[in-house]
C-alpha cells in the first residue's frame, strides 16, 4: 500500500520528542509499504509556507515549517493546529494514498485525514493517543462552551469517518465505543519498546563515569514533559523527602516544557537543584535512552483528575521497560496497574511524599526485589510490547481497511 501518515509532532531518534510514528513508520516500510509522512517542523524561526521532503529510514517525510513548543499559550497552540490541518490536508491530496493513517493528538488532525480520505476516496484509520478533548476539559484547558461544543462534535466527527479505530489503552477503546463507534473496529495496540534502542548497555557506565555527581550512587531518572499534569512539584518535594532518607541517591530529570524554569526555582528554593536533583534539559531518544540505561530505577508522574491518568500510555513507561529498569508510579492508571501486577514497578502515594520515598528508598535496597523487578521490565518489553509485535498488528489494521474498501 502506499500509505498517507498524518502526525503533527513526528520525530526521528535524533530529534526530541516521542517516536511511535517513526518506529512504525519505519517497520511499515520493512513491510513493503510505501509511506508518505505528513508532519510539521516545530523547530523554525518562521512559519514559511513551502513544504520540504527528506528520507528518514526509508519513509518518505513531507515537512511544513510550523513553530511550536510546550512552553507556548494554549490560544497560539490552537492557531498552530488549525494552520497545520489546512496545509496537511491539501499536502495529503497530492500523495496519491491508498490509505490514510491520521494519529492524534492534536485532533484537529481529523480535519486533514477526512478530507483527503473523502476528496480521493480511501479509507482512513484514526489513532487515539489521549482521550481528547475530555483530558484538556478536565484540566481547564478548554473553557470556553462553544469550544467544548466544538471539540465534541469533532472527536465524533472523526470517528464517524473513520473506517478502523486505533487506541492506546483498553479504556480509551471503552470510551471510543461509548460514543456509539463499532466495538469490533477499534484495536487496541499501545506504545511499544524499542529493544534495539536500549541494547547498547555499555552506555550506562559511560554516564556513570562522565558525571562526578553521580558516579555509582543509586540513581532514579524522570524523562518527558515540565507540564501542568506532569507533578513538578512533586518531582521536587519528592527529591527533598529523598534527600532526607538516602542523601546519596540521585533524580536526572530530562525534558522541558512550560513548568521548567518554575520548577528549577522551586527546585532551589527547596535546596535540591544540583544536590540530589539534576534537570538535564531537553535531549534526543537516543540520547535519553543512555540515560535510562544508568537508572536503578525511572519515575512516571500525573497528577489532576483521573481521566488524565487512568489511560496514561507513556513513553518513559515503555522505555523503563526495553532498558529492563523498574517504574515508579504515583497514579493508579493502567500502566502503572500493570507492572505492579508483572512485579515490574510500584505505585506510591501521590498525597504522602514522605511514604513515597521511604517506599521507593526501601525499594532501591532490596537486592532481591530489584533484580526481580528489572526481569519481570524486560519480559513484558519482550513478551507483551516488543514493538515489531505492535507493528504487525497495525499492518493488520491498516490491510483489513483497504480490503473493506475495494
């Protein structure tokens, strides 16, 4: 099949951000697909008109210049949206697909995936990554009525105009068909490890020996977004109560976003930052993965309603489990549900930061439970989310589409 895939934040391993696209993009490819990826490039200085094309492990990327980043107020990340559906949805008509492949989020992705799909009449798959928009009217984000309105009609919208549904989680799948969609045309396939990606092991002790700071103390690493759902403040108040049970244990955060530089103050006002707390910053995949490899043990943290957390399918999670580490959770949402159950992580109070950590410290020596807790990481990295696995199940959806239309 030749094979239209809209994603807004497509990265490669070089870039920063996450690589789901890329990982099954790339394997699509290895499956005999032709595949043209319609994408933004959030690193412009300007907001050019012209699209550019590159070659990125055989997918064929089609690039519009759309600045965007976290740190940006919700009004002017609308604007990039809607500026970014109008450009991909004639993009994806000159492509020729047989196919299109639209994953959100942004939803406004679904305006360009509809249009291609109705004006050269193919099929289109609709992925949910994040139950959009209850997540941003849960949180505030979306205040305004006729915007609720708005969003409802087009989360529907996509869906009634999709031939097969994509979710990430089991509860996403339920919410889907709550909305009327057909039970039997949504497919659940999750995040995925990339085992490849965390093979190098050697690349810890590399970290180790390069950081005097850290040297062979116990370390916990944080990667992904400063943001309002992501517990900043917690990650800080949670480094302080570390600090008193075990000083010598060390928290890398890796990522940026709105809450950066607020939490970095917190971080000193609390006396933490370059203590026993390191923010890193912002760095690629591959990057980041050396990172993980260094960690005893990772952190995954929401906090605000449950509808944020509940079908939280993280990209930390997935890699905590390809570099074989233990996760540590302070919501009881399906990921964290299932590597406490595998015996692959904990759930700590999300109230009580001094029981997290004694949890987390009393974790951290039990030789025993660690070198269970990196086995059972690994099994269900290899077992249960080995990307290829997932890949293979999304060329079934994407075959079974097309067949359904011809």
């Amino acid at each position: 099949m030749r094979i239209v895939y809209l994603h807004q934040y497509f990265v490669t391993p070089e870039m920063m951000g996450g690589s789901r696209s890329f990982e099954m993009a790339r394997r699509l490819v290895a499956a005999g697909h032709e595949v043209h990826m319609v994408t933004s490039d959030q690193a412009t200085e300007s907001a050019r008109r012209g699209w550019r094309q590159s070659v990125e492990a055989g997918i064929h990327v089609h690039w519009t210049a759309i600045p965007y980043d976290n740190s940006m107020g919700y009004g002017k990340r609308i604007l990039a949206f809607f500026e970014f559906a109008w450009r991909a949805a004639r993009k994806a008509t000159t492509l020729h697909g047989d196919i299109v492949f639209a994953t959100s989020t942004p939803l406004t992705i679904a305006i360009p995936a509809v249009y291609a799909s109705r004006r050269c009449r193919i099929p289109m798959v609709f992925e949910v990554r994040d139950l959009w928009p209850a997540v941003p009217i849960a949180i505030g984000a979306i205040k305004n009525p006729f915007a609720i309105l708005a969003a409802r009609w087009l989360e529907r919208f996509a869906y009634r105009n999709a031939t097969r549904v994509v979710a990430l989680a089991p509860g996403m799948r339920d919410e889907i068909v709550a909305t009327g969609y057909p039970a039997d045309k949504v497919s659940v396939i999750p995040n995925g490890c990339d085992l490849d990606v965390f093979s190098e092991r050697n690349l810890a002790s590399q970290i180790r020996e390069r950081h005097m700071w850290l040297g062979d103390r116990r370390l916990i690493v944080f990667t992904g977004t400063f943001g309002l759902v992501n517990g900043m403040d917690y990650l800080v108040n949670l480094a302080a109560a570390l600090d008193r049970l075990d000083p010598e244990t060390r928290i890398a955060a890796i990522g940026t976003g709105r809450e950066f530089q607020r939490t970095r103050t917190f971080a000193r006002e609390k006396g933490v930052l370059d203590r026993n707390l390191f923010l890193l910053g912002q760095m690629p995949k591959i990057k980041a993965a050396a990172w993980v490899l260094a960690a005893d043990m990772t952190l995954a943290l929401f906090t605000g309603p449950e509808i944020v957390w509940r079908d939280a399918v993280q990209n930390k999670f997935f890699d905590s489990l390809a570099a074989g580490k233990p996760v540590v959770n302070n919501f009881p949402g399906w990921q964290s549900l299932l590597a406490k159950e595998a015996g692959a992580g904990l759930i700590v109070s999300a109230t009580d930061i001094d029981a997290a950590a004694a949890d987390i410290v009393r974790a951290l020596r039990d030789s025993r439970w660690m070198e269970g807790a990196r086995t059972a990481a690994l099994s269900l990295a290899r077992n249960q989310f080995d990307r290829d696995l997932l890949a293979a199940d999304l060329i079934c959806v994407l075959e079974d589409a097309r067949a359904d239309a011809i």
